[in-house]
C-alpha cells in the first residue's frame, strides 16, 4: 500500500495503545481513533514490515458508542486518545487490552479477568501536571507536546485538572508572557523554564509548584513566586528544580494528601498515584488480595512513599517496604509516623538487591507485593519471590505487557493467577492499572 493512499478498513480489535486494528491484503492496519466493529477511510501515513500506520479521513460505519470529543484540542495533543468512545466502551476497551497481552505474551487463557472498575469522575482528576513552556502567537503558553513532537499544543488542557489548577494555569501564562518568557525561536537556555510541574492536595486543596530552570533564573522564580502565592493562597510551595537538584523558593517543598483514613506527606520529587480517589479504590482491591497473613511478615516491593505499606500495616503484624528513591523513603518514614504506624520499616536500595539478602538471611513473608515501574520487576527479584516462597503475591501493574512476562515467569515456577482486576487510574487514555492476586500451587 502506498504512503497517502486511502484504504477502506474494518476494525477488529484493539493495540496495546487503545487504537484500532484491521486487516488489509496480508498486512495489519493500525488506525488510531477506530473502534472495534467500525469501517473507516484510513490514508496511509507509514509503510512498515508486514503493518501499515494510517489515519482516519472518514467513518463510514460508526460503533454505537463513538461520542464526539470534549477537549478542542483532541486531535492535535494525543493525550486522551479514548475520547471517541464512551466511557463504558472505554472500560471495556481497557479489559480487552489486558486479556490480549496476556494471552500474547503470557500464554495465560484461563485467567479470570474482572470488568474493569471505573472512576466516579472520569474528568477532572489528574493531581499532578508537568507543563511544558512555549510561546504561539506572541503569549506564553503552558501546555503538553503533540503527539510524537515537540511542538507544543495551542492551549493548556481544562479537562483533566481541577478547576483550581485551571485558574492558576492561565495566570501562569499571563505572568510569564508579561515576563517575557516562552519565547520563540533559538534562545538561550539558561534564561528560559523549561517546565512547571503542578501537584495538587485534594484533600485540602494543597498546591506545589515546581519550576525546571537554571540557576540563572533564581530571582526571577522568586518574584513570579511571590506573585503567585499572593494571587493564589493554596500555593503553599514553590520549587525551583536545576538538573534534579531541588530549591525551596517559597514555603515548602511537600503537600499532605488523604487516602481514606491515611494522610501522606508529598514531596515534589516523590511517586504519588495521580488519581487520588482511584488510589482508594486501588489500595482496598490490593487489601482484598492481600488477605490474612498470620505471623509472617509483608513486604512491600517498590514502596515509593509508603502508601500500600500503610494500608498492608493495618492488617498485618509487620510490614517491610523496600524503596530505591532517598526522598521517598524520607516520605514513607515520616508519613509512618503521622500515621502511628509502628510495625512498618522501610529500607532503602535497589528492591532487586535487598529482598535476596533478606531472603539468605531467613526472611519468609506471608505476602509480597509489588508494584514496578513500566518496565516490571527485574529477573532476580521474580527469583528472590520465589525462593521466599510467599503463598500469595499482590502485583500492581501500570503495564499489561511487562505484567504478563513476569506472570509467565511465575507461572513456571509454582505460582498460578487466581484473579486479574483492572482499575481505571486514567479515564480518557488508554492506560490501565491491574491488580493480581497470584497464588503458591506447589513448593
């Protein structure tokens, strides 16, 4: 098929990014905005071996469930690219892209995969930003990059963040541009912000700023500062990040969010899940699974600030949370304390390390948990897990397809899936979370 040509394609399932899939002549068609059961006019934009990238120019069968897009912006930011689709469809879209990585590439058939569980507010919900700064039309814009670029989107989004957050985007823009900031063309670095990243309390309402700039730009971080926290006074810190070296410019450099009955301290550098009524929801499913534990103790793999280990420390008699970030550890400590959580200790390093030598060293826990980065769990703590010989594994996952290789990995070596759970953290876009409950078949 030639590039620019226009093909008629049925679509008949989902990719791993929430686009659609067709057949044409041998080859596969991903085309992006295409819904399963719809025909499209798709032009060909990228001809590679055996697939072909498109674009849709027309529906000409529309899925019942196709809605027309909120966000003006939609088709130049690629951010929420399930805005087609209703929510329920989206939901549904999410479980479908699970199932399919873990029959692809965990060869696991017989896997019960739960209806994804949705958000109450599938807008609004995002606690945390990081907004690129540019300038279009001679004003200073803060916004995302479109998709696969670096030119940056014509407005801030007005949909994924509260309407607190909103505000203070727009007087952003208008500080920065009286500043001069943004500007267009080759310009020096050192005199131009790079980003603001925003992170919001929705439990008091709690806002933290955090500027990436050089050094050179100190004083004027600090009046842009002053003036944002007089404009605003739920701006309770301002932050100025050189190279991932953190200034406190104003206030402070934590926020103190809620999750049910739990407070967290927040650092600007620390991992927080970005859907705070989700993590609920998240952190109670991971309860469920983690069941009782009897005199053993948990562990919590890749603890971050300590949230999971908080909520595991209510039912079980000691909890060990293992965590490589030195600030966020900091975090899991004090909020362990704000908590009067007693029977929690974090230890700092690599997870792949430490839980190998607890494990020489005799320890047998219950339960272990873990939630990696996108890339998973690496190879020797899978074989840590497995020496410990834990009866029940929780695993939080962020990535279907890094998921399903490690399930694989347990899978020949003793463990079973028992349930799949996926939970919506991110409406609007293809991600999706999952919770695991795998269980000990056999020593």
């Amino acid at each position: 098929m030639e590039i620019g040509s226009v093909q008629k394609v049925k679509i008949t399932d989902y990719l791993h990014d929430g686009s659609g899939l067709g057949r044409l002549s041998g080859q596969v068609v991903f085309v992006p905005g295409a819904l399963a059961g719809e025909e499209v006019l798709a032009e060909v934009t990228t001809q590679g071996k055996g697939y072909v990238q498109t674009e849709v120019k027309e529906v000409l069968l529309a899925h019942p469930s196709r809605v027309s897009p909120v966000c003006p912006v939609y088709g130049e930011c690629g951010g929420c690219g399930l805005q087609h689709a209703d929510y329920e469809l989206q939901l549904e879209i999410k479980r479908r892209i699970v199932e399919s990585a873990l029959h692809r590439i965990g060869g696991l058939r017989d896997v019960a995969i739960r209806p994804v569980i949705g958000a109450a507010s599938p807008w609004g919900y995002r606690n945390k930003g990081t907004f690129r700064v540019g300038r279009i039309s001679g004003r200073a814009v803060l916004g995302f990059y479109e998709e696969g670029s670096h030119r940056l989107v014509s407005r801030h989004c007005k949909h994924l963040f509260s309407p607190s957050v909103t505000a203070l985007l727009s007087y952003l823009e208008e500080v920065l541009t009286e500043q001069g900031f943004g500007k267009e063309g080759h310009v020096d670095r050192n005199t131009e912000i790079d980003s603001i990243m925003i992170r919001e309390s929705r439990y008091k309402g709690e806002t933290l700023l955090v500027f990436s700039c050089f050094d050179e730009l100190a004083e004027e971080i600090k009046r842009i500062a002053r003036k944002v926290c007089d404009k605003f006074p739920l701006v309770v810190g301002v932050c100025r990040n050189n190279k991932g070296k953190l200034h406190i410019v104003e206030g402070r450099d934590r926020i103190v969010e809620k999750i049910d009955h739990l407070l967290f301290d927040v650092s600007a550098k620390s991992f927080f899940q970005v859907n705070t009524e989700q993590a609920a929801v998240l952190y109670r499913k991971v309860m469920e699974y983690v069941g009782p534990t009897g005199q053993e103790p948990v562990v919590d793999a890749y603890c971050g600030t300590g949230t999971i280990s908080l909520f595991a420390a209510q039912k079980a008699r000691r909890v060990i949370g293992i965590e490589s970030v030195s600030e966020a550890v900091r975090d899991a400590k004090n909020n362990a304390v704000k908590n009067n959580a007693t029977n929690v200790e974090f230890k700092k390093g690599r997870v792949e390390d430490i839980l190998p030598k607890l494990v020489r060293d005799g320890l047998k826990p219950a339960v272990v948990i873990v939630d990696p980065p996108r890339k998973g769990c690496d190879k020797r703590l899978l074989e840590a897990i497995i020496e410990a010989g834990p009866v029940r594994i929780v695993y939080v996952s962020c990535n279907p397809s890094t998921l399903a290789r490690d399930i694989k990995r347990l899978a020949g070596c003793g463990y079973a899936v028992a349930e799949v759970q996926p939970v919506d953290m991110f409406p609007q876009t293809s991600h999706v979370e999952s919770v695991v409950l795998i269980t000990r078949v056999n020593k």
